[in-house]
C-alpha cells in the first residue's frame, strides 16, 4: 500500500471526478428531499500546506466585507473541517427560503438567535450532503460534530492556528454555492489533513478498481 | 439484555430509535418516565401519534437529511426549546420555564450494509443550563436593584428604536426624570433607605407604564422611560400622571415615612435629530424642571422649552 | 447497429469509467471530446450512432451541446451522462432532445441498459 502523503495528478483527478458526482446528487437532494434548491458549482481541489491555510482563507475572503462561516468537524476514514462562508445578511434571507419565521416572535433578541440557528441548521444539512454523498461514494461512514458559526460580521479572519498540524498538507474542496430563489452565495471548503490521505488514497484506488 | 440494552435503559437522558416510517422502534426508561408513555404502548406505533406537535417542517427537513445524507441534526434549546413537551424534571422546579428544556440530537442507524434503516434521538434536559443563561442575559440588561432595564440596554433600545422611527415615521417619545432632593433622603435616613425610595419610585412608575414601553434606570437617582409608538402630547399626559402618583406616594423604611417629588424632561424626534441628540434635549427639559422649581414637567422640542407642567404653572 | 460512439466529458476519469462499463466484444469505435465545443465538431465529422454527454464542461455545456446537435441532427441519439438527477433538469434535457439520461457514476447495468435501449431505436 503506498503510505506517501503525496497525491498524484491522477489521483487528483479520480477525486475531481468523485467530488462532481457527490456534488450534483448533494444538489438534487437537497431539492428534492429537502425543499432546498441550491446550485452547488464545479469544487475547485487544492492541495497546500496547513501552514499556509491562514493566509489562504484571508486571501479568499478579503473581497467580503461581513461575513458568517459556519464550522463543523467530520471524520470517518474522510475526515476534516468543513467551513461555509456566508455573506453577512444571509441568515435573514434563509429563514424567508426556509419559511419558518412563524415559529418566533420577533423581538430584537431572538431575531438574532434565528438568524444564527438557521445558518447554522442550514451549513449543517449543507455540509452533511456534500460530505456525506462524498462518503458514500468512497464507502465510507463519517461522524460529525455540533456545527457552531465561528465568526460572524468580521471583515478580517483570523484562522485559529491549531487547526492542523503544521506539517501537514490540506486538501482544499471548494466550491460556490448559490440559493437563486434567495441572494445567498458563499463558499463552501472542506479541509482534510496528511491523516486522511493514506486513507484517501486507498479508498480513490478501490473506487477506480471498478472501473479497470 | 446485552451491555448496550442494559446502557440504553439506564442513561440519564432519552434514546429513541424510529424506523424510516417514523414508527418508535426503541423508548428508552427515561422517555417513558418523562412521558409517561411506557415502551410497551409506544413501541411500533407512528412518533406523531403520541407527540403531534414534533410533526413541523423543520422537524421534517433535519429528519428527511439524516435519512439521505446520514448526517447528524441538532436541535438546540436556544432556537426550538424542547421538543418534546414534558414538565421540567425532579426538584428543579424552573420559575422560567413552564416545560423543561432540551437539547436534542438526531443521527442515522445502518444495517451491516451500511444502509440507513432508521434515526436515533437523543433528548437532554437542559434546563438548568437554560435557566442560568437567562439569568445572565438578564443580569447583563437589567439594574439589580430596581429591577428595571439598565442604561447599557438603553443605549441599544433607543437607536433601535430611533431607527424605526426615521425608517417608519412612527412616533416615539422620550421622558427624563429623577428624584428631587434625592441627596438628602441619603443624609437623613442612610443609604438603605435611599435604596428603598428608590425601589418603591421604579416600581411604581413600572407599574404605571404599557407592556411596550421601556423603563431604564440610567443614573443614580436618574430614570428614563422610552415610549414608542407615543407622541408628545401623549407623553406629557404620561409624565404628569408620574409626578402626581409619587408625589402623592409615602415610602416606610424602619418605622420613617419618606416622601419625594420628581421632576420630569420630556422630548420627541424632530428633524435633523439623531438618538443622542433627543437624549440632550430631554436631558435638558428635566434640567429646566429642576431649574424652574422641581416637582414639575418640562417639554422641548426645538431648542425653548415648549410648555411647563400642567398644574405648576406659576 | 452500433459502431461509433461519441465520448463528450471534460474529465479523463470519467471517460475513463464510462468506457470500462461498456462491453468489450462488441467492438465498438470510441470518440472522444473534452468540451462540449470540441463534441460538437466531433459530432459533424464523425457521425456516431450514439452519443454519451456530460452536463458539466467548460467552453460549452452538456445541455447547449445537446441542443446543437439535435438542430444538426434530429435523429442524434444522445445519452446524457449526470450526476444532477433533480426532475427540473432531466425535463429540460429531455425537452433539448436528450433520448436518455443515466446517473453517474456509471455501473455495468445502467450503461448495457442504455446502449440495448439506443440499439432499440436504431432498428
């Protein structure tokens, strides 16, 4: 079994094919399941050092003024930090899509506490699609925590640094997302680590052994 | 029963497992005794037929995505508070909570084949933990002695409702009182005392206010009451009955009878006003009551005083 | 009968697993395009009896490709190939002219399915 960290350009590919599929059955779920039609783009996959995953992440939300991310962990044998970034006002917008603002009255205190929660309910099944077709597709059963929004209206994000292990590489899944009947896009990142790989390498290899 | 059956019995929270027809299939001791619904009765049958009131979309669509994604759902007590609607449990009897609080979790049960066949829910009482977080919001927004709403949340409350008032162009109204001579209740009878005359003067004027108006005490012996909704004439009707009831209202402390007089500033927005200065303005209506003689009200709405007291003109 | 079939996918895996579910012994003639500009062309020069097409591809979509070659061909027999089942976007491929949709990724049975079905309608 080949225990390098390192992922090939074809394995790269194998992983790009894997994420398209889980992505657009993600995407068709969600609507038909769920009720929530949301365009999930094309995920774009980078491969960097977890040194420098900070820096990536203030690189890429530099151009958003106020945002929320939303953070859940996941782990099985594909296992990481899932983070989805929201535009600031998002959370008003999703409880309108979700139509369950009936549920509370709205005084000032507990708009706040709805708004939260929805981004939060939202990021959560979100996250537990595309992670989970991903999953499923590698024969895999992943675990996750309690998503929590780690930040919310900052221009500038600080990363916690305890992250990853430094000398680890990240595998970074992005992709955009983007509810039309609603003015919410974001990103959503998946984030794994060297710990992954190995295992990820072998489930890209049993995958593929189909298809020789 | 095997080691699990036996840890599914006698955990201190509630373990239920459905089947994809949302039919109980496992009611562990602690929902039964919360419920008072024994396994046996509920075991096989559909979960809305005991508990219809679970049955809402948001239930639904955190269900159906454990059911395709094989994620988890959390339930948290800040936004549903419970979901199942049982009496707060043991001795803890919440003054705040009519039912107790829960924080629950939903996660996906598979077959040897890794198929998802059904959910487990997992029910938490959370409310002592719900109960010392509202005691702390509360703390955070409300003075401790009077019990009134403190100057921090009065800052909030009145852009917000500054905001709503250039937005809208609804009315709103802003009174400024404090306690005439407030000093001398402390010099004469001690500080005690001053806190009780203090306590009985927010109480009553509390009393004397609408659900949607705000009572702040924003200094020492200084109280303001934000009326939205309200407009000036209404609010000068408002204050004046304010000075007559504590004019007229005797505090006993240790066998002493205190009595105190308040003046009273009285503004609303005109243009080009901002939240602070209406704030300065009412501030200085009660500075020209004090002035002009006490125990009297005193509007502004440009820069001149627009009409003293009802009663006090002199 | 089948003999030429068209393979448009921008990713090499997935050509790649498309291929490998379909049989070996019939012989077939496989073609292969990266965007759905460059199946287009392919389309015109080769004429192939069936036609595999993926939704997602750079320079020009699977459901524009589609679409451009129903108006060449009205008798093209086009698979699309998707991981996107939603019922709103198999009634708009159908509508463009798609003769059938499979789900990614790609099994044994769904592909010899399809291509039984497509031999059907050569007859």
């Amino acid at each position: 079994m080949d225990t390098s960290t390192h992922i090939s350009e074809e394995e790269k590919d194998i992983l790009q094919e894997i994420m398209n599929i889980a992505f657009g059955k993600a995407a068709a779920d969600l609507a038909e399941v769920i009720n929530i039609f949301v365009v999930l783009s094309v995920p774009d996959i980078k491969i960097i050092k977890a040194v420098d995953l900070p820096n990536y992440i203030r690189t890429e939300f530099c151009e958003f003024s106020n945002i929320s991310i939303v953070e859940q962990n996941f782990w099985g044998g594909f296992k990481g930090n899932a983070l989805l970034v929201f535009q600031a006002d998002a959370g008003k917008e999703l409880i309108a899509l979700l139509g369950d603002s009936g549920e509370l009255t709205h005084e000032s205190e507990f708009s706040d506490i709805l708004e939260n929660e929805t981004l939060i309910e939202v990021g959560n099944i979100l996250i537990g699609a595309c992670v989970g077709k991903v999953a499923e597709l590698l024969q895999d059963v992943v675990t996750y925590s309690p998503p929590r929004i780690i930040f919310e209206d900052h221009s500038s994000v600080s990363m916690p640094k305890t992250l990853f292990d430094p000398s680890n590489s990240a595998i970074i899944l992005k992709t955009v997302f983007s509810f039309n009947e609603r003015n919410v896009n974001g990103f959503l990142f998946l984030i794994t680590s060297d710990n992954s790989v190995v295992w990820l390498k072998k489930a890209l290899a049993d995958f593929m052994e189909k298809y020789e | 029963m095997n080691e699990f059956s036996q840890i599914f019995e006698t955990v201190n929270f509630g373990l239920i497992i459905l089947n994809t027809e949302l039919k109980v299939t496992h009611w562990n001791h602690w929902m039964a005794r919360q419920s008072g619904i024994d396994a046996k009765q509920i075991t096989g049958a559909p979960l809305f037929d005991f508990f219809p009131e679970i049955n809402t979309p948001r239930f639904l669509r955190n269900l159906n995505s454990v059911l395709s994604f094989g994620n988890f759902s959390f339930f948290s007590q800040k936004l549903h508070r419970f979901l199942f609607p049982f009496k707060p449990a043991g001795s803890f009897k919440s003054t705040i909570f009519e039912y107790m609080q829960q924080s629950c979790t939903m996660g996906p049960i598979r077959d040897d084949d890794n198929q998802i066949t059904g959910v487990f829910l997992i029910v938490q009482d959370v409310t002592e933990l719900a109960s010392y977080e509202q005691k702390l919001m509360e703390m955070n927004i409300k003075d401790g002695l009077t019990g009134v709403y403190n100057r921090r949340f009065f800052q909030t409350r009145l852009n917000e409702e500054f905001q709503r008032h250039k937005r809208y162009g609804s009315k709103l109204s802003l009174i400024m009182f404090d306690i005439d001579f407030f000093k001398k209740v402390n010099d004469c009878h001690g500080h005690q005392c001053g806190d009780a005359v203090l306590q009985a003067v927010a109480s009553k004027i509390a009393s004397s206010i609408r659900q949607t108006d705000f009572l702040v005490r924003y200094g020492g012996e200084e109280f303001c009451c934000l009326l939205p909704q309200t407009g000036l004439a209404d609010a000068l009707l408002l204050a004046e009955r304010f000075r007559k009831i504590i004019e007229a209202q005797v505090t006993t402390y240790q066998q002493n009878d205190v009595k105190v007089t308040i003046s009273l500033g009285v503004s609303a927005p005109t243009i080009g006003d901002s939240a602070e200065s209406l704030l300065k303005r009412t501030d200085e209506a009660l500075y020209q009551a004090k002035n002009s003689g006490r125990n009297r009200v005193v509007s502004m709405l440009t820069g001149h005083i627009e009409q003293t007291g009802l009663d006090n003109i002199t | 009968m089948i003999n030429v079939i068209l393979i448009v996918d921008d990713s090499p895996v997935s050509r790649k697993m498309l291929k490998s579910c379909i049989p070996k012994d019939q012989e077939y003639v496989f073609h292969e395009a990266g965007d759905g500009l460059a199946g287009l062309e392919l389309y015109r020069k080769i004429q192939p009896d069936v036609t595999f097409m993926d939704l997602t591809m750079p320079v020009m979509d699977g459901a524009t490709a589609l679409d451009e070659i129903i108006k060449y061909d009205k008798h093209a027999l086009v698979i699309v190939l998707t991981a996107d089942v939603q019922v709103k976007s198999l009634a708009k491929v159908t509508e463009l002219g798609a003769f059938l949709v499979v789900r990614k990724p790609p099994s044994k049975e769904s592909i010899q399915d399809a291509l039984s079905k497509a031999e059907e309608k050569l007859r």
